[in-house]
C-alpha cells in the first residue's frame, strides 16, 4: 500500500515537473529601460501587455527605469504610461518564445513644466 502511494506522489510530481517545464517553454521574459528624451530613466511608468484575447500583463519600472515581466509567446499591444509624459503604445508587438526579450523606448514630455530658473553650482544663469 505505501508503495502504491509512493508510486502515486512520484508520478504526480513527474506530471507537474513536465507541465511546467512546457508551459516555460512558452514564455518569454521582456524587459527593458524606459527613458525621456534626453535619456534620463523614468521610474514608476506603468507598463502593460495585453494580447488579442483582452488578457493584460504588467509591470512598473524601478527606481533605475528598468522593467521585467514574464509573458506567454503571442501578439500584444504593448502600453507605456507615466504622467506627465505622453502614452506610448506599440501594436502587434510579437512575443516569441526566445527567453529573453528586450525592448527600450523612450517617452516624449506632453504636458512638462518648463525650469525657468536654472541654478549652476549655486549660481543663477
């Protein structure tokens, strides 16, 4: 009987290991830095994935405008939004099943505030 039940647990775990070995076969991680124009990072711009059928994926970059997340291989409409700058949306974006992907962009500023008083080592230009 305890080797019936052995035998059950073994097998279970042999089935999960290569259920989930397949399904990462069908992954893939994209990741990338998101940026201004200047090329300064922009932390906390929300990141999202959606594919054809409306599921949505996403991520927020860190502090060093970095972003990752894990997606299944397909077509998505890529969305990268941080106020004050402009939403950039990327259709038709093809997710493969290569690993790792990656994919940096930059936003442009759509409603930013001018600096009018600029100040160099202390000293008003």
């Amino acid at each position: 009987m305890k080797s019936l039940k052995f035998t059950y647990l073994l097998t279970l775990i042999l089935a999960l290991t290569i259920c989930v070995d397949a399904q990462s076969k069908n992954m893939a991680t994209l990741g990338g830095v998101v940026t201004d124009s200047f090329g300064a990072v922009i932390p906390d711009t929300l990141v999202t994935a959606q594919n054809k059928k409306g599921k949505k994926y996403g991520a927020k970059t860190g502090d060093d405008g970095e972003y990752k997340f894990p997606l299944p291989k397909g077509v998505y409409t890529l969305e990268f939004t941080r106020p004050p700058f402009k939403a950039l949306t990327i259709k038709k974006y093809q997710i493969t099943d290569k690993g790792k992907m990656r994919l940096d962009v930059s936003l442009i500023c759509g409603n930013c505030e001018l600096i009018e008083d600029i100040s160099w080592l202390g000293q008003s230009l």
